[in-house]
C-alpha cells in the first residue's frame, strides 16, 4: 500500500528527533541541534529545582499522615421553610397525578369522589351565570355516560349516579331558565328541551342494566327530564304574554305564569329582545279645573263688565272720555279767544 509522500517525509523526521533524544551529551547533535540544546536546558532546570531526600521523606510522611484521618464533614440540616416547600410540592403532585387518574373514575370506584371535588373546583373557578349552568348539565350528561360503565351490580353507585345527575340537572336548569324569562331567550329554552330529550332517551337505553334497588332513582330521573321540557314549553309558550312567571320557584327554578295570555305589542319589544313584565301604563290627561274668580270688592274699577253687543257701555269716572267730534270741538276754539283762556 503506497503512503503518501508528506506523511512519510514527517514519520521520518519524528523519529530521526527521537534518535537525536538519546544521543549522549558529548556527541554532535546533526540537525537538531538547537532543539536538543532546549531539552536539555530544561532537563536542568527540572534537575535543580527538585526537593532533595529528607524533603521527599517529610512530604510523604505528611502526605499518608493525613489520608489516615477522616476529613470533617459539615452536615446539611433543612430548615423549616424547605420543608414546608417540599410538602407543598408533594401536594401538589400527589393531588395533580389523582386528578388525573381520575378522570375515567365512575360511581363505585375509590377515586370518584376525588373526581367529583374537582368538579366542584371547576364550577368554583368558572364566571358568568350561564357558564356555571351549562357545567352543571355537563356533569349531568357525564353522569348518564358513566351508566353504562359501571360495575358494581350492588345498585349503590347507580343510585349515587343518578342523584348526582338530579342535583346537577335542577341547579342548571334554574340557572338557564331565570336567564331565559329575564331576556325573552326563546333559543335558550328551545336548547335546554333539546337537551331534556337526549339525555332522555339515552336514559332508556341504560334502563336495562339498572339493578332493582336503583329504580326508584331511575324513575326519577326520567320524571325529572319529563318536568324539565314540560317547564321549557310552558315558558316558552308565555314569553310574548305580560306576566310570564308567578314570582315564586321550586327546585326547577321560576314557575310559568297560568290563566289567559295577554299578548304584549311588537312596538313593546326591546331591541335586545327583553320585554316588560307588566302592562304599560297609559297617562291621561289632567282635567281643566276652572279658574277661581274674584271677589267683587277686590275687582279692578277700570275693566268693564260683559254687556250685549246692543247695550251701551259705561266707563267710571276715571276711564279717558271719548274724543269730541270735530265740530264741537271746533266751536270751543272759536268761543275761547281771552287771553287766559286756552282750548282744551
């Protein structure tokens, strides 16, 4: 195998340098002569500034002396506020990792009631009155999907089951409904009957595997549906009237007003789509009172009373008499011609 010609040139002087190391101090150096002189400069440097014999023995001796003694050692003491942080940490994880185990937890399992504290956390952290409803119906339709997966045929965890279904059903529907009446929201309620009727029928279709002492909640259940859409039709039916609700409540929230149905106006409506819940209230006028008529001592002398248009008025004696006619008045100027006399 050929080697290139660089690589063989430096292979060839490395080792001519290696060979001129060990030629003794009285030979030529050849080539290397400089180099060699370096090398051996340092070599009595190094040579001169080595510890003698007694130096090395003490420097031993104190060496193994203190390898034989155990080094001190400062021992670690946590403090209170490392601790508490390392608790709260492991809180924090034991709590976060149960969460999340139990999410697919249903009635009957260990870790239910952790799922069901998180929902309740959840509801806690959510705003606004329509949110925190549809959550409730959330957590109602999850209850319904847990039927299905539940093994325990004791009829315990379906009845939990089911009365967790019922308290979140009545506190959305509440919820929903008051929101729907107070805005005349016809969508609102024609959605939450919707919604009545698929939790219904999937509610059917678990009816088979209900175990017996958990038909009485099942029942109720179902009525609890059937009383939600007959609420939401009822509402919904009312929202054009002038009373839509009693005023009172029960577990479902506002109850509809009953009796005939005053139809409100279109031009009563809000542009929001809100409506009044009484009828407008229409000002009449107010009626003429007659005007009080003084007494006849404190009327005035100068303003003359109502007479006929044929009935001569008269004056009082301080009302201006009428102008003289120009013939009259004439003769007058004509009669006065004294010097002290002077026409009227």
């Amino acid at each position: 195998m050929g080697v290139p010609g660089w690589f063989s040139r430096g292979r060839t002087e490395v080792d001519r340098f290696d060979d001129a190391l060990g030629v003794l101090p009285d030979q030529p150096a050849g080539e290397f002569a400089d180099e060699l002189a370096v090398v051996g400069a340092l070599r009595e440097l190094g040579s001169s500034g080595a510890p003698d014999q007694a130096t090395r023995a003490r420097i031993r001796a104190e060496i193994e002396g203190r390898l034989g003694e155990p080094l001190p050692r400062r021992r670690w003491r946590p403090r209170m506020a490392d601790l508490v942080a390392a608790g709260i940490a492991l809180i924090l994880g034991l709590g976060g990792l149960t969460l999340l185990l139990s999410r697919d937890a249903v009635p009957g399992d260990a870790l239910y009631g952790v799922k069901r504290a998180g929902e309740v956390t959840a509801l806690g952290l959510t705003f606004g009155d329509e949110a925190r409803a549809e959550k409730h119906l959330e957590f109602a339709a999850n209850r319904v999907s847990e039927l299905g997966r539940i093994t325990d045929a004791s009829g315990s965890a379906y009845q939990t089951a089911l009365r967790d279904f019922g308290s979140d059903v009545r506190a959305g529907v509440a919820e929903l409904t008051e929101l729907a009446t107070r805005s005349s929201d016809r969508a609102r309620l024609t959605s939450l009957e919707s919604w009545a009727q698929d939790q219904a029928r999937l509610l059917e279709s678990e009816q088979p595997d209900v175990p017996a002492a958990a038909r009485e909640d099942f029942t109720a259940a179902r009525g609890l549906l059937a009383r939600v859409q007959e609420r939401t039709t009822a509402l919904g039916s009312r929202l054009n009237c002038y009373q839509i609700t009693t005023g009172s409540t029960d577990e479902l929230g506002l109850l509809p007003a009953g009796g005939a149905c005053t139809q409100r106006p279109q031009s009563s409506l809000s542009p929001g789509g809100a409506t009044p819940t009484s009828p407008p209230v229409v000002a009449t006028p107010p009626t003429a009172s007659p005007q009080p008529v003084p007494p006849p001592e404190l009327a005035k002398p100068s303003t003359p009373t109502p007479a006929a248009p044929d009935v001569l008025v008269t004056t009082t004696p301080h009302s201006v008499p009428p102008p003289d006619p120009p013939l009259q008045r004439a003769s007058r100027t004509r009669s006065c011609r004294s010097r002290h006399c002077r026409p009227s």
